[in-house]
C-alpha cells in the first residue's frame, strides 16, 4: 500500500490519539503530494497516526477512517 503521507502538528497528534475524528487544514504541516479526495496516511513526528480521506477545500482537511495503516476500501 502507498499512500500519500500527510504531516500534522503535534496538537492534532494529540486530538487524534483522544479519538477526536478529525483534523483542521490549519494543523497540516505537510500535504505530502495528496490530491483532493485522496485515502491518506496521517503522521506526526514520525509516527503514523492512521488513515483519513483528505480535503483541499474544507477546513476539516483530514476525516480519519482507521487509526491503523490499512487498505480503505470503497464499502
């Protein structure tokens, strides 16, 4: 699987890790190439943090799907 790795702060880091389901486009650091409508992994600090669908438009930028690094399928 490769996934365009999107980059975020440390204070979504910590939102994510608390089950919030969702990140700001103000806490991307790094888009990683990731195009509009894209499955993405999410990272901080070198860690992976999971999957998300990403977008350019909206400031909720990143809507988590897992909190692994696994295949997103279309169900």
């Amino acid at each position: 699987m490769n996934l365009p790795v999107v980059r975020v702060n440390r204070k979504a880091a910590a939102r994510a890790a608390a089950g919030h389901p969702w990140i700001f486009s103000s806490d991307v650091l790094d888009r990683g190439g990731a195009a509009p409508g894209d499955v993405v992994e999410v990272s901080s600090a070198g860690q992976s943090l999971g999957v998300a669908h990403y977008s350019s438009t909206s400031q909720i930028c990143l809507r988590v799907l897992s909190r692994k690094v696994e295949e997103v399928d279309a169900a």
